[in-house]
C-alpha cells in the first residue's frame, strides 16, 4: 500500500487494540497466555476511546484489522520544578502487525499520536521503550530520563 491513512481510534477498534497489544507483549517475551486481561483491556478501550484521558492512533491493513497503533492515557500531573503544565500523557501499546512491519506504521501512527497530545496542549510525555524503539522515540524528541530508577509497586 503506498498511502497509509491514520486515524483516531474509535471504540468499534477496541478488539484488535486488544489483538495487537497481545503481539506486542509477545514481542517483548512476555507470557501472553493468561486471556482474562484481554477482556478487561477490551472493556477499557471501549469505555475510554472517545473521551478525554486515553487516545489513539490506528492505521487500517488493506486486507482487513489494524496495522499498527499507539496509544496515550492523559492524566493529571502536578505541577514541580521547571514544568507548571497540570496534565501529562503515558504513551503505551505501540504496536505493529508483523505482517506489516518495516513500513513506517510505527513512526506514523506515534507521530500523529504526539501531534494530537501537542494540539490538546499537554506539555510532558513519556513512555517505556524497548531496545527496539528507542530510536524512533529519540527522533521525535524523547530523551532517557535522569535521575531516578523506574521502579514498581504492585499490591495483591
């Protein structure tokens, strides 16, 4: 296909959200088997796309399904040292189809993700990156961030 279209993701692309978001994990070795997330994550993106705090941008495969996307949850973030903005975005679930990989949909679709966070005025993004991505993030301004240890907390 030599014109790739973008668009904002709708709820109706709520399952195949959830589809590529399966090979993405996938690709990063993670253990995908355990399917009662997907439901879950399906509910979210139908209930969320559409509204203020999660966006994303999906391109279409000629034959059918999603090609690639990339997502954005929006939150509020206090205002500290050097940034007064109140909001601040999560990019998360870029993904393309391996069917589709090595055209440019990755960079497509985040580029108009970031484009669409930049025209709603949310000053601050970030993102966990794979080895693999970490180039596409760096050339669209994305820079490792300093002076903390990413950690994690989960309560069971």
């Amino acid at each position: 296909m030599s014109s790739w279209r973008v668009r904002t993701a709708v709820a109706d692309d709520a399952e195949e959200l959830v589809r590529l978001r399966v090979l993405m994990f996938e690709a990063m070795g993670r253990d995908v088997s355990a399917t009662d997330w997907r439901q879950q994550a399906v509910a979210v993106f139908k209930r969320e796309l559409g509204g203020p705090d999660l966006i994303a941008t999906v391109i279409d495969a000629p034959d059918g399904g999603l090609a690639s996307c990339a997502a954005a949850f929006v939150r509020l973030d206090l205002p500290r040292p050097g940034q007064l903005g109140t909001v601040s975005a999560h990019l998360h679930n870029v993904c393309t189809d391996p069917a589709w990989r090595r055209r440019g949909l990755a960079r497509l679709a985040v580029t108009a993700l970031v484009e669409h966070l930049d025209a709603l005025g949310v000053p601050r993004s970030d993102l966990h990156a794979s080895e693999e991505g970490r180039g596409l993030y760096e050339s669209l301004g994305f820079q490792v961030r300093d002076g903390g240890v990413e950690m994690v907390r989960r309560v069971s």
